[in-house]
C-alpha cells in the first residue's frame, strides 16, 4: 500500500482541533461543513484512541438503542443513540447503533471504536495522526502549539483532549498506590483483600469487575454514595451489584471517611487510616491491594502557565456557556471537557456534556460560534408566523438537542422567526426582547417536562409545564401554552 | 488554588464551617460541586426557579435589583438560600465582579445539608437574624 501523505502540515490555520476522539471528529465534522478552513491534529494513530484503554472492565455506560419509535438515519432517533456522532447526512448517522450485538444496551469499547472509525471514514473527517502537541505560545492574535511536527499558528484553538490524565487526590501516602488506569486482568485480585480509594464511577466499576474474584472490598472515600441521584443515572447499573452486597454484609464495605494517610504494610500490603464522616470515628484498614480509583483530569500541559482557570482541584477547565476558557480568549475545548461549563444547573440536575450524547450537539455549536467570529454568516432557519407553535411542538416531543442536554441548551425563536440552538445561559443574558425559548427538563426526582422562557422586559418568565405520563409534549394543554407566548 | 487540601482549607477559614472538624470539612468540599464564573458572568438570575446555595470562596458578586446596586458579597459570603428553602423563583440577579469561585449545594440536598451539620445551620441562622435587624433598624 503506497504511503499516503499526512494531511495538515504544520502552517498557519484559522482553527486548529486537537484530538481525534468523538469531540474532536464532531468539531471538525462542524467545522467542514461550515466550511472553515481548520487542522485537525492527534496524538494517536487512529480515531477514539481513548476506547481502547478504559472503561478497563466494562462497556460504555450510555445506552445505543438500536431499535426505537424514529427510524436510524432520523434526527429525532438520536436521542435513542446516546454514542453515535451527529450529522446531515444519513449514512453517517447511528454509526455506533450498526455495530451493536445487542447483548446489552450501551456498547462495548469495540462497537464504540468501530462506529466513530465509521463516522470518520464516510465522513472525510481528516486528521493528522502521530502528531503530538507539545507546548503552546500566545501571539498576538492567536496561538502557536508547537508540536512533533512542527509549529500551527492559529486564531482559534480546540482542545478535544478528553478528561483522560490519570488524577490522585492530595492523600499522604498515595503515590505508592496504583491509579485505575494500571489495573490489571480481574484474576489477578483472586482471594485477595482490595482497598479501592474512591467511590464514584470508576471504583464503582472495578468492585462490580472484581467482585467475582476478590476476597474482600473497601471502597472509601469522605462523600457518601448519591443513591437519590443514581436512582435517575444511566450510570447506576456499576453500583448494584457492589451496593447490594455492602447492605447485606456480603464481603463488599462501602465506607465515608476521609482518608488520612495509606502505609505499605510488612508484609507487601496497605493500611489505610481515616476518619468517618456520615459516621464519625477512627477507621482503620488492612487489604492486600489497592487502588487509587480517584479519577482523571484534562491534560491541559503547558496552559496553566498561560493563565487558564480550573475547576474541580484544577482538574478541568472552567468554561463560559459557549466553551471557551474564562481566561484565554480564542482558546476552548471539546469532548467531555465541555463538563467544565456547568450550565444553570437548575435542581442540581447537570448537563449531559461530559458524555458524547450532550457534547456531540455543544460541538455543532461551538464550530458556528468560531464560524461566526471569523466572520462567516450563520444562516438560519426561519419560522413563518403559523409554523412557529407546530415547529415548537415537535421540538418538545422529539427534538435531539433539547431532549439530550435538559436545561442547557434551549430551542429559540428570535422575534423575527429565526429559529436554532443556544445555551440557556446565553439565551437568558443577551437574547433581545420577545424572543421565546423552550427547553426539557428534569427535577431531582426524575420527571420530565417542558418549560418555557421568554425575555418579556428586562426579567425572564419562566414557566414549567405539566409532565405527561407518555412524555409526549403535543397535546392541547402544550400548544395552548407556546400559543400564548407567540 | 487547585487541590482539594486547598478547598478545606478555604471552607475552614469560612465563619460559617468554624464548628466543622477535618472530617466534615473533606465530605463538604466536593471538588466537583465547585463553580467557576467569568468576572460580568450572571450567577442567578431574578425570576428563575431551581436554584441552589451558594458559598463564595473566591472573588466578589454584586447583588442587583433592576440594574440598582443593592449589596456586595465577598469570600465567605452565602445566598441563595432563601430562594432555595421557600422553593419561591429569585427575587434579585447576582452577576460576577471579578472571577468568582463558588461552592454550591444544590437545591434538593439543602435540606439534607444542614440537617446533617446543625452548627452550620445555626450560623446561617445567626447571619440571617442579622440581616433582619439591620432591616428593622433602617425601618425604624
């Protein structure tokens, strides 16, 4: 096979992307089809490198439905693929959904690796591969990423990195403690005790891969379980397991106490003491194992000397609603680092933007947004007088966007009829007087509903309507509702 | 500031987490309920429902009426609460003055939340009867 030559060689672009894994291939997908001159570069060798290495013991964690009420090549199906990259056209639609062997509901690594190599193939999403970003510099109007290959100089930066540098929390002790990222095969913890640091996704998911194996487990950490959230997670089904067996005293401890210090033992082994917090007092441990299942960050490298804020024990960076840094301008991310907005947050419900469901419609957004600062002209759909409450019906019933990201982002009508996707937050600020939003939500008990806002003077109303037990928002009560606001 | 030893030791200066030991203070700061605001970026807006509370560890917010002035919170500073326990929508905007960071206790697990840390409770009751009396004795 003859040698093909790298696509992207190092130069002065408008946008350069970096990263190839669903955040990056979704911004430069946008990007193209907006027809914004960009680079695309990655360190890897070929799409999605991050599903090759985690989850370590299990599929994804978001559902593909490879049958639902819309057909797979509709925008409306979406909602039922929470995996699969967004596009206009149909045969790049539900690439992940074809590779399903529906033996369960989310995919394996291999499905997921194999539908975003699909999307990036059909898609002609090209990508310098083996290119690796080293450092960065700030120049008057833009930014140079000096990289393997040598030097990109840009105005706009997106950074699809994921949240993927193996993290430790500040515990005395823990660096003789491996990360999730180095645990080996399950028959490897086989009669063992382990002690695992953490208790959220991750450490969840090796109790759940190891319980077949291991002697006994301790998940500790100072925050108990959030039962009432998971109740209304998709992620819930790693905590089962692990928690059925905490509550009937099978071997597995699930324990709140914040973590003094972990000792390697004589004997090869680690003793953790700590002090309880939901129940106080002095917790002391001994296990054979352990791991450090503390979490990952967002390889930001050289971008904190630059002056980028962080959020989450300088784990992710803090982002405005439209993704880009609060401190550097012309600097923004992609992928699951879109988290780092967190969006109004209204009931404590997040944004779905730390998965591909939710940051495969920020990305759209984001590459208009670039789009329109390097002056190209969005254009927009607009709505006649009487199309405006049909076309907002249907939103609510099926519309991708709004159902996927509840509560940040909202469906807009300007008050010329111009219609399309903004986040909430901007909406609320800076939209003009009369134009309408609506949007799906969800409470912290889980039920699902429309609400509407609309910029009447200087104040927003609000306005929350009715669940329906089908979750379909087309009857009388909801037309009469956006009827009033039009 | 960018670990989390650094947010206990912020929420340990705090009047309001005085009482608190070390213990309590690492199950209070959850570095994933950290908010980070752009300095002019609204923070709560007047009229919304679902909101939450919220601690300032760093910066400054100002809390306006109509565009007026009418107060300004500084590290340390708490709101939000009393939207959150009357489930009523806001009754003023709050817009970041200069960068902010936040830590918020979502709406829902208010409750919870100070049920668990009565002494916490007690000083927000404290900081609240002040505020009364400074409004009885301006009415005066």
């Amino acid at each position: 096979m003859a040698v093909l030559e790298k696509p992207f060689p190092p130069g002065e672009y408008p946008v350069v992307v970096v990263g190839s894994g669903p955040g990056g291939l979704q911004t430069a997908y946008a990007l193209s089809r907006l027809g914004v001159e960009h680079a695309v570069i990655s360190q890897d060798d070929s799409p999605g490198g991050m599903f090759r290495k985690w989850p370590i013991y299990q599929r994804l964690l978001s559902w593909t439905k490879p049958d639902a009420p819309h057909d797979r090549t509709s925008r409306e199906y979406e909602w039922y693929d929470h995996n699969s990259l967004i596009a206009d056209e149909p045969e790049l639609r539900a690439t992940v959904a074809a590779e399903m062997d529906r033996n369960y509901m989310v995919p394996s690594c291999a499905e997921m690796s194999r539908g975003l190599a699909a999307f990036a193939e059909r898609g002609g999403v090209h990508v310098r591969y083996d290119c690796r970003w080293e450092s960065t510099r700030q120049e008057e109007g833009g930014y140079v990423l000096v990289t393997s290959d040598g030097e990109y100089r840009c105005r706009a930066v997106v950074f699809a990195l994921g949240v993927t540098d193996p993290w430790k929390s500040p515990i005395p002790g823990i660096e003789a403690v491996p990360h999730y990222a180095e645990t080996g095969a399950p028959r490897e913890f086989q009669g063992k005790s382990v002690l695992i640091i953490g208790k959220r996704n991750s450490g969840f998911e090796l109790a759940d891969g190891l319980e077949p194996w291991a002697r006994q487990i301790f998940l500790v950490s100072p925050r108990p379980v959030q039962t009432a959230v998971l109740s209304i997670a998709t992620v819930r089904v790693r905590y089962f397991e692990p928690l059925e067996d905490a509550s009937w005293g099978g071997g597995t401890f699930a324990l709140d106490a914040a973590v003094e210090r972990i000792e390697r033992t004589e004997n090869g082994g680690y003793r953790l003491d700590a002090a309880g917090t939901t129940r106080p007092g002095p917790i002391t441990l001994e296990a054979d194992v352990a791991i450090a299942a503390t979490g990952f960050r967002t390889p930001i490298q050289d971008l904190r000397e630059l002056g980028l804020a962080t959020v989450a024990d300088g784990r992710i960076p803090a982002l405005s609603p439209y993704w880009e840094s609060t401190t550097l301008p012309g600097v923004y991310f992609a992928g699951n680092t879109m988290q780092g907005a967190a969006g109004l947050r209204k009931n404590g419900v997040g944004s779905a933007s730390g998965t591909v469901s939710g940051f495969r419609y920020n990305a759209r957004l984001l590459a208009q947004t670039i789009a329109k600062q390097l002056g190209h002209k969005r254009e927009w759909r607009m709505l006649g007088r009487d199309e405006i409450v049909p076309y907002l019906v249907s939103e609510l019933r099926a519309g991708p966007e709004i159902w996927t990201q509840k509560g940040y982002l909202v469906r807009v009508v300007y008050p010329d009829g111009a219609t399309g996707i903004l986040p909430l937050a901007h909406f609320l600020d800076h939209c003009p007087r009369g134009s309408i939003g609506v949007t799906i939500e969800m409470n912290a008990e889980g039920a699902i509903y429309p609400v509407t806002y609309v910029r009447a003077g200087e104040e927003i109303e609000e306005r929350e309507l009715p669940t329906h037990h089908l979750n379909d928002f087309g009857g009388g009560e909801y037309r009469d509702a956006l009827e009033s606001l039009v | 500031m960018s670990n989390g030893e650094d947010l206990v030791e912020t929420l340990r200066r705090f009047n309001l987490f005085a009482d608190l030991d070390r213990a309590q203070l690492e199950a209070i700061a959850d570095p994933d309920s950290e908010r980070s605001f752009a300095a002019g970026e609204r923070i709560m807006r007047r009229g919304m429902s679902g909101t939450g509370f919220y601690v300032i560890l760093d910066g400054e917010a100002t809390v306006t009426l109509s565009g007026e002035e009418l107060n300004r919170l500084r590290q340390g500073d708490f709101f939000g609460e009393i939207s959150t326990l009357l489930d009523e929508p806001l009754t003023a905007d709050i817009t970041a003055e200069t960068p902010l960071r936040v830590l918020e206790i979502p709406g829902p697990r208010l409750k919870a939340f100070l049920l668990s840390y009565p002494q916490v409770m007690y000083r927000i009751l404290v900081t609240e009867a002040r505020r009364l009396q400074e409004v009885l004795a301006w009415r005066s």
